[in-house]
C-alpha cells in the first residue's frame, strides 16, 4: 500500500502533461499558469522534501504517512473541482506539501520494517513502483482526459487517496521517532530559502518567454535567486540542525549524481510537455491518441533504465552517462529538423531511451560511495534535484516555445527541442568531466557469464 501511494505521487508528474491543453483551453489559461501547473507540483515537492523526512524523524513516520496521503487527497479534489487558474496552482501547492509528507516518510517505514534481502525486494518494488507511476501517467491521462475530462486527471487520486488511508490506518505500525542521541530540530527557514530561491529562478525562466532572456525583469529574479541561495548556504553551516548536509552535497560522487538527475528529469518533462502540446496543439490530435502515442516513449524509458541497470557495472557511469545524454541528443534533434508528428513521436522514443539510463546513473553514483549512515540524506538530496529538474525542465521549453504554445507554428517547437538537443549534449561534456572514472569492481562481485 506504500507502493501504491508513492505510485499516485510520481504518477501525478506526468498524468497532468497530457491534460494541460484541455485544461488551458477550459479554464482559459495562459501559457504561464499551465507552465506552473506543473512546476509548483515539482518545485514544492522538492523544496519540502528534506523537511518532511526530518519531521518524521521526530515524530514517527506513520502519523507523516497518514497526514500526508490525506493533504495531498484533500488538494486532488480541490484541484480538480477548480474553475480557475488560482485554485488549480493552490491546489497544486498543496498535492506537492503533501507528496512532500507522505515520500520520505514512506521510504523510511520500507527502509525500517524490513531487513536483508527482504528490504531489497521492498525497494526494488517501490522503484519499480515510482519508474512505472512516470511512464503509465502518460496513457491515463489521455484516457481520462479524453473521456470523463481533465478534472478527472486529479479526482482518480480521491477514491484511491481514501481506499489506502482505510487501509493503512489499519495495517501500518506505529514506529518509534529516531533515536540519535541529540533532539533534532526542524529547520523551516533553510526549507523555505532553498524553496523560494528555486522557485524564483523558475519565475525567471517562465517569463522570459515574454520579456526576454536579457530583459532587466529576468535577470533581477535570477539574481534574487542566487541571493537566496546565499542565505540557504549560510543557513546550513548556521543552524544546529541543518536541512542539508553541504559537505556531503558537494562532494563529487553526490555531485554528479544529483547533476545527472536534474539534466535527466529536465529532459524528460520536456519531452512530454513539448510532446503533447505539439500532438494535441500543432498536430490537432485528441488526448486519447497523443496517450497512445506517447506509449514507446514509456516502453523506452523502462527499457533504458532496464538497459542501464545491466550494463553500468561493465562500463562505469561516466561511459554510460555519456552515451545515454548523447542518445537524448540525438533523438531530440529529429523532431527538430523534422517536425513532423512522425519525426515528434519517433525522435523523442528515442531520446526517452537514453534518459532512462541516466536515473541508474544518477542513483548509483550518488549513493554507491556514501557511508551507510549518510545513504538517507544523499537518497534526499538526489530525490530533491529529481523534482527541481521537472520544474526547470517546464520552464525552459515553456519559454523557449512560448509563441508557438499560443499560435502553434512550428517555430518555437523546433527551437525548443533545439535547445533540449544542446543541453543534453552540454550535459554529456559535463557528466564525463564531473563524473569519478570507473573502479575495479572486487572479483566476487564479477557478473557469472
């Protein structure tokens, strides 16, 4: 039942991607609001994250899990009961708090209640769980969208939000707060600085569609958001109880990791952003269809992810980082020269293959070198970045394909999936010099052939 919790999380990323232009068009919607519909989700849902498991650890777990689950089921119906654009995002804000709840708390029971090879096997259920939410999103949000409507997308999450509190209230123990020896504390401040500094970086970029990427509006947001940035720094190294540990952010192994996820989910919400407005908008299909269509772009991120799993112990992250952002690459660059709804669909299968192989990449270098102790925060901090890349990944393709969002020319959907093609070759420099090089892996730990 945790699995299938998370699963509504990870799925309400992408589920809400096929909806949007039905939604836009209801609602009456700017291309700016839309853009939010998804970033406030992510960028709340990252910003809150750490704050959320450290609540948990004072408090325990379940009563996290259950208060949790119950927001973010609360803020599903809200949503989708909304008849304008303030509601939607306030809605929105509140599905991302309590995903933020609800996540860390989830894991940390998972991680508690089973031990040794039954915890692997839990795991590997909840990441199958979390990877299958993001691909069969696309396929039920054109299911509900093109039947019973885009309010649908977020009322499916109420009656199975109420089935699995009845159901956890009854079967999930209460465990004991985390003993550490100290009283932990709870820092609000770093977790609204590092929220706010994200978030004002991502107003820049949303509206730079309109104002420029020179405009002096832009560029005193993105300024406001380093400042911010500043003051979250200072904070950490300030308080008792830090948010986030800095010294194990940047040291490289995490470094990169948390690099690669950003660029990976980046381009991930932009192939399904650009996608579906491109299919339902320029091409005129129905939601229906554009969720079929978007079906190999599922199959081929799983099959890349399964691809990577295999083959990363052979070739080391850095080989494989590179070849997986020099695929995105080069599927990105077809619908770009080719934009065609053929050229769209075929292009960016083809780039979700190489995406996929970049969240074994991001896991296995962040985590695969930290002590056992520090696993939870770099777990943390690599699932924060994952909901800071969706944000900035829609606000980037928003911008760059901002007028043909709103006259569905072919120009800003080329320039867009331009852009996307360049930053993940940029990304493929950077992953190789970022990256540690591969080490010799102990004989027993050889795959049998």
């Amino acid at each position: 039942m945790l699995g299938i919790a998370q699963f509504m999380l990870i799925l309400d990323v992408t589920v809400v991607a096929i909806a949007l232009p039905l939604m836009g068009a209801d609602l009456g919607l700017e291309r700016q609001t839309l853009t939010w519909v998804v970033s406030a989700y992510t960028l709340t849902f990252g910003g809150l994250m750490l704050l959320g498991g450290r609540i948990a650890d004072l408090i325990g777990p379940r009563m996290m899990v259950m208060l949790g689950l119950a927001l973010f089921t609360i803020a599903s119906f809200a949503t989708g009961a909304a008849q304008d654009g303030v509601v939607v995002l306030a809605g929105r804000v509140g599905q991302g708090l309590g995903a933020a709840m609800l996540s860390p708390s989830a894991l940390s029971m998972v991680v508690r209640m089973f031990e040794g090879d039954e915890r692997n096997r839990a795991l590997g259920i909840w990441s199958a769980l979390g990877g299958g939410g993001a691909a069969v999103g696309v396929l039920i949000g054109g299911l509900l969208a093109a039947g019973p409507g885009w309010p649908w997308v977020f009322f499916v999450n109420v009656p199975i939000g109420v089935v699995v509190f009845i159901v956890l209230s009854k079967v999930l123990p209460s465990l004991p707060p985390v003993e550490t020896g100290q009283r932990l504390g709870v820092d609000v401040l770093g977790a609204l600085l590092v929220t706010a500094a994200t978030g004002s970086v991502i107003y820049a970029m949303i509206g730079a569609g309109e104002v420029g990427w020179l405009a002096p509006r832009t560029w005193i947001l993105f300024a406001v958001g380093v400042g911010l940035y500043l003051l979250f720094g200072w904070r950490q190294r300030a308080t008792v109880s830090p948010l986030m540990d800095l010294g194990l952010l940047f040291r490289r192994p995490v470094l990169a990791g948390t690099f690669v996820i950003a660029i990976g989910t980046a381009l991930m919400v932009a192939v399904f952003f650009l996608g579906s407005f491109y299919l339902q908008g320029h091409a005129q299909l129905g939601p229906l269809v554009t969720g079929v269509l978007f079906l190999p772009v599922a199959v081929a991120t799983m099959i890349g992810a399964q691809l990577g799993g295999r083959i990363i112990g052979r070739v080391g992250g850095r080989t494989l980082a590179t070849i997986g952002l020099v695929v995105a690459a080069a599927g990105l660059a077809v619908p770009a020269f080719t934009p065609t709804m053929v050229g769209v669909v075929i292009g960016v299968s083809v780039a979700a293959a190489g995406i996929g192989t970049l969240f074994v990449v991001a896991s296995v270098t962040a985590l695969g070198q930290v002590a056992p102790h520090e696993a939870g925060v770099a777990s943390g901090i690599v699932s924060t970045f994952h909901e800071f890349g969706a944000s900035i990944g829609a606000a980037v393709t928003s911008s760059v394909a901002a007028a043909s969002l709103a006259t569905q020319a072919e120009g800003g959907y080329t320039a867009a999936f331009t852009v996307a093609a360049v930053a993940a070759l940029v990304g493929a420099l950077i992953s190789g010099g970022l990256i540690p090089g591969r080490q010799p892996a102990p004989a027993a730990m050889t795959p049998a052939r």
